[in-house]
C-alpha cells in the first residue's frame, strides 16, 4: 500500500467518524494524554506495581485514556504540532500526573512506612518477604500493611474515584493549557508540603498501638531490671517484643482498617485541593 493509498485511508476515516481534525493532532493528544495517566499506572501499588509486566501497564492505560478520550475532543484542535511546544506541553503532563500519583499514593506510603516502624520497634526488621506491588524485599509488616490498604482500597471502588479524578483534572487543566496557579505557586507548594506532613501523621497514627505497647514493655522490663540486675533483659525482650508486636497487631487490625479508610478520604480531598491549585 502506497502512500497516497494511506492518506486517502486516513482521509475516508475521518470523514466517516466526523473527525475535523487532522490525525497527527489527535495522536499527539493521545500521547498527552497519556503523559498524565501512565505515571500514576506505574507509581500506585493497587494498580499492581513492579511485578505488573510493562505491557499491561501500557494497554491497562491505553483503555483508561480510550475511556477518557471523550473528555479532550473538544481540546484536540488547540494542540500544538511544534515540537517545542509539544514537548513544555508533555512535561507538564508528566508534571500533573506525578503529583496526582504522589498524592493517590499517600496512604499507601504511610502503611508502608508504618510497618517498617513496627517491625523496627518490635524486632522483627530482620524478616523480610517480598512485596509484590513494589518488587523488592520488604520486612512483615511493612508488607502486610502494603497489602490490606491495597486490597481494602480496591474492595470499597477506590480505583474508579482516581479514573474519575483523572478525568476531573482534565476538565480543570486541558491539556492545550498550563496551570495558572490561581493562588500563586507558593500555596501549591505549601500543600504538598503538608501533604507530606499527612503522610508522617498517618504512619504514627497506624503503628501507634505498636509503639505504646513497646513502651509499656520496655517500661516493664527496666523495672524488672532495676529490682533484679542479674536478669539479662535485653535478651528476654527480644523473645517478648515479637510476640507482643503480633498480638497488638491482631487485636488491633479493626481499628486500623477504619482509620484506613477514614484516610482515604483525605487522600481525595488533598487530591481536588491540589488540583484546584493547579487551575
């Protein structure tokens, strides 16, 4: 087939489907759009992380962003076909989607960073399995944190309130303009700052029944020592701590499941704050 063959092909396409447009604009749009949803495919653990194959990741984005394409039609024909325009347009893609994975990511991070203070207090850092969503070692409860928000953020429909965020800031950001920073640069920033802040919140918050539980023991064992010296308790602790860990973690895993999900909703309330920035 020729190339006059070709063109003429792409010519009967687009006047069948009424597309007004020409088709190195709707593939550069296509490509933008893709720019703000493969990041957070790839960076969000309840979208299967590492150990997803990178082809997955690409056709699990090809059909969100066929599912959002709707959205830009009506932006397509301001796209820029000037390579240095395109390219300050695709960086600010990159730009929007990394902080709406950074953000989606926040709990996720947390639990994570909770578990490691756990296993850390309780002894059992020398452990470590692996995490699938992140596709390296992690110790116990790192991991078995990672896995409950993942699996609790997946069962209450959290995966189609971030597709309908995505296509929310399409509205709010076109990809045919920059951000305005309405209320300056400054607040943008500001708020991913305290967004960082949540983060090291909800990790205390999380492993907050570990570490008043540690106290009390390690309380306990220097009373113990200071009545009897000639008890070594810092070989006792280690084979307490442990066990102490896992059973305030079991008692307690209720309690954290609600706070979790109480989280979530911040998450998405950062997540339209920040995007309402952007515009």
């Amino acid at each position: 087939m020729g190339s006059e063959e070709v063109q003429a092909l792409v010519a009967q396409l687009q006047h069948e489907f009424g597309i007004q447009v020409s088709f190195t604009q709707l593939l550069l749009a296509f490509a933008l759009l893709m720019a703000r949803i493969l990041p957070v495919i790839i960076l969000t653990p309840f979208l299967g992380g590492e150990t997803v194959p990178q082809e997955v990741k690409l056709g699990l984005g090809i059909m969100i962003g066929m599912v959002l394409y709707p959205v830009i039609i009506a932006q397509v024909r301001d796209i820029p076909v000037y390579a240095i325009l395109f390219v300050a347009l695709m960086l600010k893609e990159l730009f929007i989607g990394l902080t709406i994975a950074f953000i989606v990511g926040m709990v996720f991070d947390a639990a994570q960073s909770a578990g490691i203070l756990m296993d850390t207090i309780g002894g059992t850092n020398q452990a470590t399995l692996m995490v699938p969503q992140l596709g390296t070692q992690a110790s116990l409860f790192a991991n078995l944190n990672l896995q409950m928000t993942a699996t609790l953020f997946l069962s209450l429909g959290g995966h189609h309130i971030v597709i309908g965020a995505l296509g929310d800031s399409l509205q709010m950001i076109p990809l045919d303009t920059y951000p305005r920073f309405s209320h300056g640069t400054w607040a943008f920033f500001e708020t991913i700052m305290r967004i960082f802040g949540d983060l090291v919140r909800i990790a205390l918050a999380l492993c907050s029944p570990v570490l008043l539980a540690a106290f009390i023991t390690d309380l306990g064992l220097g009373m113990i020592n200071r009545v009897a010296p000639q008890v070594q308790v810092f070989f006792i602790s280690m084979q307490i701590k442990p066990v102490v860990t896992v059973l305030i973690v079991l008692s307690c895993i209720h309690m954290v499941l609600n706070r979790v999900t109480g989280e979530y909703g911040v998450m998405f309330r950062w997540l339209k704050q920040a995007l309402y920035l952007l515009t």
